[in-house]
C-alpha cells in the first residue's frame, strides 16, 4: 500500500540537527574570491558550456519543424505532468496510470505528512543557506576547472571555429530552426515519460489519442496536500547541497559528519589552486581579487570583457535523436487543448518525488516501504484519513 516509514524520523532528525549546527555557527561561507567562479560558471551556464562543440546536420537548418498551436502554459503542464508520472514510477513503483495504483501514492502522502508535521513545526525557522551557498561554489568551482581543461576561456583557433560555426554555418543561421526545436523539446520529453509513440504514418492520429488518455488520469489524480510544504522545499535544498559537497568533493563519508568548518577549508583549498591556473589562461591577475570590495568588481568587469564571444551550445538538447522525433511530431501540430493550469496535485507529487529522492542521495535512507512495517507502524490508522478523498 506504500508508506514513508516512522523509522525515517530518527536518521532525518540527526541530519536535521546536523545542518541546524551551520546556522547556530558565525562561519561564513563566502570566500574570498568566490564570486570569480561564481561568475565564470554562470557566463557557461549562459551558453549551456562546457559541453563538446554541437555538430548539427547541415540539412536540419531547412527542415520544415511542426509549429504547436499549444500555448505555453499547456506545453509546462503536460511536461509537468509526465514528470511526475516519471517521478513517481521511479521513485516509488507506482505507475499513475495504472488503475488503482494512484491510491498507493495518495498513502504515501498521507504518512509523510503525519511524519514531518512535528518535525517541520519545531524547526519553522530551518534556513539551509550556508550550505546551499557553499555547494553552490563548490560546483561552480568544478565546472570552471573543467572549462579551464577544454580551453574555453582562450580557445585555440579550431575549437573556436567549432563553437560559432556548428555543420559550417554561422550560428545565426540556426537561430529559427534551435527556436521550434525547443517549442517541440516539451512535448516530445512528455511524450517519451508517457510511453506514447510517434507514428511514422504522419495522417495518424494514434499519437494525440494516446497522450490524450494518458493524461486524463494525471489531470484528475487526487493527493493529500503537501502539509509541510516549505519544511520539505529547505530540506530538499539542504540535502541535495550534501550529496553535492559530497561528489565534488569526493568524499568517502557524509559531509554532516565532518562539519561545516571542515567543508568550508576544503573548497577554500579548491578555489586557492584555480585561481592561479585562470589567471594564466585568461591572462589577468585574479590573485588581486581575494581583498573583495571595489577591486574584486573591477577585476570581474575585467575579466569578463576578456571572455571570448561564444554562442550557446544546444549540444544536449538539438541531438539527431531530438530532431528525428520533432519530425514525426507532425500530429502535434494539430492540438489546440486547453489543458488546466499547474494542478494542486503537481504541487504535492514534485516535491514529495524530490525529498524523497535527496533522502536516498544523500543519507542513504530507504523512507517508503511498500507496505506497513511491523513494529511501531501507525499506518493503517492513518490511512482512515483518506477514505474521504
């Protein structure tokens, strides 16, 4: 019947008092010369970098890419919707559209309210922030060193030319085609997460039939409501800060059991090595930036005017796989719904689907078992409570 477990609630409130030690701790987290990686790794997210050159097909820059008459607030809720179908069938076992399985996810809803309600009301003033912060840096400081060993802040003549002029034409050439593909990308992603295929037979209407009855019970799914809403946001925050410090900093252990203070000394260890290493390819001393203030400002206005002009690369959304089914998306074309706004249940499934997610990731918890455990469980009374959905 599924069950986010009681036994949940000892591992959760040790990390929950380990995080809390951060915000009782005067330690900042804002190193010096952090906003120079901060900064670099937002210029690459700008162009979706780093990621090798996209290598289009010449010929993909004429194709005649179905145009959707949805508009985009219908696209983001059937992409939300088939998220959560994907989210739930992954998490969880549970297939939304299967015929009474929605009951075994409205269960689990049901017993993660009654575990956390106590919990997030004792600590209605958790604030995560120092460690998100220090993730934060610790990625960006990844994704810079990584950028540092392509090139991409001095590129050499070839990768240049291979970033600004993918299947020989210039950037701009593509503009129009990139523009319907990532109208088309949605819808395609929902359509995959459902399991509905595209015909090859383009007059087939098989495909909106289908997506049509897939959607129909996502649309009319009712859960419990999400009882601690912005408890299980923070939590969700502060743990996928853990599991991240824990990868980039590869560590053997959770990060909880060495404490902030050690973390803090780790990235700063980082962020000391790259700054040396950017300054030569760049070609501008970044060293003069650790004093912050005035300088750090006019150093990152420098070093950001010395950036190469690259365009942003769809390396890993206009893929020949992407394009091949935007092309037997003809059928989609033909859809005018009018598909509800963002539902109550997506606003309890997502994030129910992220917590629990980051509570395996990053603690090693196993928090819904699919069924009631043997001792101590309060689940069957609990689930009387929903006899009224």
């Amino acid at each position: 019947m599924g069950c986010f477990c009681h036994a949940t609630l000892g591992p959760l409130t040790q990390a929950l008092s380990q995080l809390t030690l951060a915000e009782q701790s005067s330690l900042r987290t804002n190193l010096p010369g952090a906003a120079i990686p901060l900064r670099l790794a937002a210029w690459l997210n700008a162009r979706g970098l780093p990621s090798p050159p996209w290598q289009p097909d010449p010929a993909w820059a004429s194709l005649p890419l179905p145009k959707l008459q949805l508009n985009m607030q219908a696209v983001a809720t059937i992409s939300a919707l088939a998220q959560m179908r994907a989210q739930v069938l992954a998490q969880f076992g549970i297939d939304l559209l299967v015929p009474g399985q929605a009951r075994a996810f409205a269960r689990i809803i049901a017993t993660l309210n009654a575990r956390l309600s106590m919990l997030a009301s004792a600590h209605a003033n958790f604030n995560p922030l120092a460690w998100i912060q220090l993730a934060r840096l610790n990625s960006a400081i990844d994704q810079v060193q990584l950028a540092l060993g392509t090139g991409l802040f001095a590129p050499p003549a070839q990768l240049m030319m291979a970033l600004t002029l993918p299947g020989g034409l210039p950037m701009p050439s593509w503009q129009s085609f990139l523009a319907e593909l990532q109208m088309l990308a949605p819808m395609i992603a929902a359509l995959a997460q459902l399991n509905v295929t595209l015909p090859e037979n383009l007059a087939n209407q098989s495909a909106t039939a289908a997506l049509s009855a897939a959607l129909r019970p996502l649309i009319q799914l009712k859960v419990p409501t999400l009882a601690a809403a912005q408890f299980v946001a923070s939590m969700t925050a502060a743990l996928s800060a853990v599991a991240q410090l824990q990868a980039g900093l590869g560590l053997p252990t959770s990060p909880l059991s060495l404490g902030l203070p050690a973390l803090v000394e780790r990235v700063q260890a980082k962020l000391t090595l790259l700054l040396p290493a950017l300054s030569a390819q760049i070609g501008i001393n970044l060293d003069n930036g650790l004093s912050g203030g005035s300088v750090l400002s006019g150093l990152i206005a420098d070093m950001l005017a010395l950036l190469p002009n690259l365009p942003v690369q769809p390396t890993t959304i206009a893929t020949s796989a992407v394009v091949q089914a935007a092309m037997r998306a003809q059928v989609l074309a033909s859809l005018n719904w009018q598909v509800p706004a963002m539902l109550p249940s997506l606003q309890t499934a997502l994030p129910a689907c992220a917590f629990v997610g980051q509570l395996s990731t990053a603690l090693g918890i196993t928090a819904v078992l699919p069924s009631p455990c043997a001792f101590g469980c309060d689940a069957t009374k609990l689930m009387n409570a929903l006899e009224t959905l």
